[in-house]
C-alpha cells in the first residue's frame, strides 16, 4: 500500500515542504491512527519503533522479544496542526499509567511512548507529561509510565494494518483514555 486510505497521500516520504512528523504509541496502532486522522492530518501510518529487531513483522512483535511497540506516524503541518495538539490526543487518547497494556490489550508491544524528531519535540512532549500528571493526580490516578525517547527507526508495518479500523469499522481496539481532559 502506498496511499492513505482516507487522504490519498504517500504513506512513505517525501512529504511535501513545510510537514513535519510525529511518532507515537499509546497501545493498539488501529486506534491512535484513527484519532489522527480524524483530526486532518496530512497522513498517518502504522507500524513498529523502539526495539532492536531491523525490519520486524507483527507476528515477531507479538511475541514481546523484538523490543519494538506498535506506533502511529503523524505527518502534520505545524501551522494547522501544532504538536502540542497532537499531543493532546496523545494524552487524553489512552491511558498513559498502564505500563505494558492498554485495556485487554497487554504486552510489551503496547506499551505507551512518545518518539522525538527535535529537542523542540522532546521539550514539548516532557513539559506536557508534567503537566498531565498533574492532572491525572488531581483525578487521584497513578503515575504516568510513558518513555519520552528520541525517535527511532520507524518501521511500517504490513498493508493490511495500515488504515485498518476505516476498512474494517467493527474492528477490534482497547484504546480508550483515563477521561482526565489535557489542561494546559
């Protein structure tokens, strides 16, 4: 597959000048893919980042041993869509206290990360981390156990993953917030 199924946009780069990419993971790929594009990204993607295995497929990071999480590429043009909005999503999208799980969903596989491109990105993402755990504590929930990490090679995953809950609405995901809204 080489076009977003919703957009009609390359899945691959080169991106037209200006975009800027994001890489998260907050569990089930399917999931965070669609809250970004449901906001109007220039594109998203699904696949794997953060382990050791070059090139993984879904069945090897299943099984926990690749180190890699699911992730969901975010490609946005900062003017209409600045990262702290994305961050946002990220945050009130999932449950970020979990640790290797996101609702039935558990493994290392699903674990919560935010993936930097820039020291402008990993300021933003550590601030708004900050900030939401205060927002979570006044809630009375636990500590967040997200990793703020610089990014790494993103791999995409398989066609089949890619836009996944648009061709199949009735999909399977455990995505689902705290229902703590991001305060600033």
């Amino acid at each position: 597959m080489t076009l977003h199924y919703i957009t009609g946009h390359a899945l691959h780069p080169p991106w037209p000048p200006g975009m800027e990419q994001a890489l998260f993971a907050m569990g089930c790929f399917w999931g965070a893919e669609r809250l970004y594009w449901q906001q109007g990204v220039y594109c998203t993607a699904v696949g794997y980042a953060g382990g050791h295995v070059a090139d993984p497929d879904y069945r090897q990071v299943c099984t926990g041993s690749t180190g890699h999480t699911e992730t969901v590429l975010v490609v946005h043009d900062p003017d209409t869509h600045p990262y702290m909005t994305l961050l946002q999503t990220f945050w009130e999208g999932h449950d970020p206290t979990q640790g290797n799980r996101q609702g039935n969903d558990i493994g290392s596989q699903y674990r919560s990360a935010i993936f930097t491109a820039t020291p402008a990105q990993a300021e933003l993402a550590r601030q708004s981390c900050e900030q939401y755990q205060q927002c979570l504590s006044r809630q009375g929930l636990g500590k967040i156990t997200t990793g703020l990490l610089p990014a790494p090679t993103f791999y995409h995953a398989e066609d089949y993953h890619q836009q996944y809950l648009a061709r199949n609405p009735g999909g399977y995901c455990g995505l689902g917030g705290t229902g703590v809204p991001f305060s600033p």
